[in-house]
C-alpha cells in the first residue's frame, strides 16, 4: 500500500497569523482576476 503524502508546511507566529487572516478575507488583485478570466476562456475552448 502506499505511504499518504506528507506536505511538511507549518507556519508559525506571525506567518500562521497572516494566513489565518487572509484565508478569512481573501482579496484578489486586478493580474489575479486576468488570469483566472484566461483560465475560463482557455477551459471553455477545451471543453467537450
């Protein structure tokens, strides 16, 4: 049987506090918004 995948990521103090923070409000820059429009426009052309 296989042996489950480790990640290995821990954070801590002031790391796992900003993570925890975003991960409550998550915000999205305009190149971010660029990329996933990209991304749909690519996976509508792929599309069966």
């Amino acid at each position: 049987m296989a042996k489950p995948i480790e990640i290995g990521l821990e954070l801590h103090g002031q790391d796992a506090r900003r993570f925890h923070e975003y991960m409550e409000q998550p915000t999205i820059t305009n190149e971010g918004r660029a990329l996933i429009r990209e991304a749909l426009k690519r996976a509508s052309k792929e599309s069966l």
